[in-house]
C-alpha cells in the first residue's frame, strides 16, 4: 500500500509541475525548458456590443442587427413617446404608443395622443385607444370626445392594423434594426459602462452631429443629443433623442423622443378584460 500511494503521488507531482516554467526545470542542456503560454480567458465582462467600442459606436448598422437578432422571435414590450413643446413649455403634440407583444405575435397596444398638433391617427386629439388581437380576432376600444367606442373589426387586408404596423410604423420607424441605426448614426458618440441591477449596461451618448450627415430631416435639427442604454447582449433597451428646430410657421420648438424594450423573452399577452364588450358589436 505505501509504496502504491507513492506512485500515485510521483503521478501528481508530475502533472502538477509540468509546463511551469517559474519552477527552474532546464533542459539537458542546462537552458530553460520552452513554455507555451496557456491561452489567457477572456473575460465577458469586458466585451463590448457587437458595433460598440470603448470611444462610442463604431457600426451603426452591426448594433441595429445586434439589437433585431434579440428582439426576433421573442416577447417584448415597446414603449414609445415623442413629445413636442413651445419654447415657453407649453406642449404641441404627443404621442405614446405602449405595445406588448408575445412570442406567438399576440399583441395589445395602447395609443394616445395629446396637443393641438399631434398625429391624427386615431381622429381629432386629444384620443386614447387599445387594439387587440391574436391573428384571429381583432378588437378595438377608443375614447374620444368623452365617447368610448367599443368593437370588433375585419382583418386587415394589408400592413396597417398588423403587429407589424404598430412596431415598426406607429412606434418606431422601420424595424428595430433599422430605427436603432438611423437613431445612432448621425451622433459622434462615446461609451461608459455603468453597473446596474440587472447586468452592466453600456451607456453610448452623443452631443454633436457627424459632420457628413446629410440627411435633410438632421439638417434642420440643432442641439441633438442621444443617450442609449446597451446590454453585451446587443439589445438596445432605452434611447433617447432630443433637439431643437422650428415649425413650418417660424416658431422654435424642442422634440424629444424615448424608446424602451422591456420584458424581453417574458411578455405574454392574453385577451383584454374588455374582450366581450368589443365582441358585442360588430364593425
């Protein structure tokens, strides 16, 4: 038994010290025994974004797709403000459009709008409205002009009215790829990372305008600036803009302008309260 247990400890000896240069092992000539460098782990916590570096956005468009791949397939809820005030901080226009959507593309989505000049698209403001649907059935609740409306409508022959039209077309502009590229890509930016209580998130912010941004719509804007919160996952779940420009009548006004993912892999939608309701009339 003794003379067993010290081969066993010879054996752990040796694979213990092999290829550990620090110990002084030579080589039959008296030099040093060559020691191959073990592969240093890398630490995922220091990994940037696909498309983001330490100086700020280095590809829009690899963050857009970062922030699409997450995003396809799953649940997640999109809330989306814009907000449009007179220099003395009376509000224009507002627009808040709250989806949730699941996994299967169920979804329920809250509108409103508020001011004088906010979009019209569900009538005069100031207007709230839900719409419901499971690809089936489609179910409506609007409330304006002290009114609340409740019913049933047809699928829609086309886009609007689909999942799709209020992801990409009421709240944001074009997919989530394509709204997180456009948004971005006009900023000179930089990267903090900043520990937070679910995970570290990478803060980009911009404050100035890429000199070669052409586009007639930044043109006008003065004042931009961005904040955009980015888990190493790539999922782009706040940004923010904000500038200042002028109304087609000459007078200045400040646009701000939120988007927020929340719930994403654990948003599920079932049928609104008001299901029967709407299901009683038929439109």
């Amino acid at each position: 038994m003794a003379g067993h247990a010290g081969w066993q400890l010879l054996v752990l000896t040796v694979v213990v010290t092999a290829g550990c240069g620090g110990l002084g092992f030579s080589g039959g000539d008296g030099s040093p025994t060559p020691v191959t460098p073990a592969p240093v782990p890398t630490d995922s916590a220091t990994a940037y974004p696909a498309g983001v570096g330490p100086a700020g956005v280095t590809s829009p468009s690899l963050l857009g797709s970062a922030h699409g791949d997450r995003l396809n397939g799953t649940g997640y809820t999109l809330t989306m403000n814009r907000t449009v005030r007179y220099a003395n901080g009376s509000l224009r226009s507002h627009l808040r459009v709250h989806v949730a959507l699941d996994a299967n593309r169920t979804y329920l989505t809250n509108i409103s709008v508020r001011g004088h000049a906010a979009p019209v698209l569900l009538g005069r403001p100031p207007a709230t409205a839900s719409f419901w649907s499971d690809g089936d059935t489609y179910l409506r609740r609007l409330v304006r002009d002290n009114q609340t409306i409740y019913n049933e409508y047809d699928p829609p022959d086309s886009y609007a009215g689909t999942w799709r039209y209020w992801v990409h077309s009421a709240a944001l502009n074009g997919r989530p790829a394509a709204d997180v590229t456009r948004t971005v890509a006009p900023f000179h930016t930089r990267t903090t990372r900043s520990q937070q209580s679910d995970g570290t998130a990478y803060v980009i912010r911009g404050d100035r305008l890429r000199e070669n941004t052409t586009s007639t719509t930044w043109a006008a804007r003065e004042n931009a600036t961005l904040v955009a919160h980015v888990r190493q996952s790539g999922l782009v779940r706040y940004y923010r803009t904000g500038y200042t420009t002028v109304t087609d009548s000459g007078e200045p006004v400040t646009v701000t302008r939120t988007v927020r993912f929340t719930a994403v892999g654990n948003t599920t939608v079932g049928p609104p309260p008001w299901r029967d309701r709407a299901q009683s009339t038929s439109g």
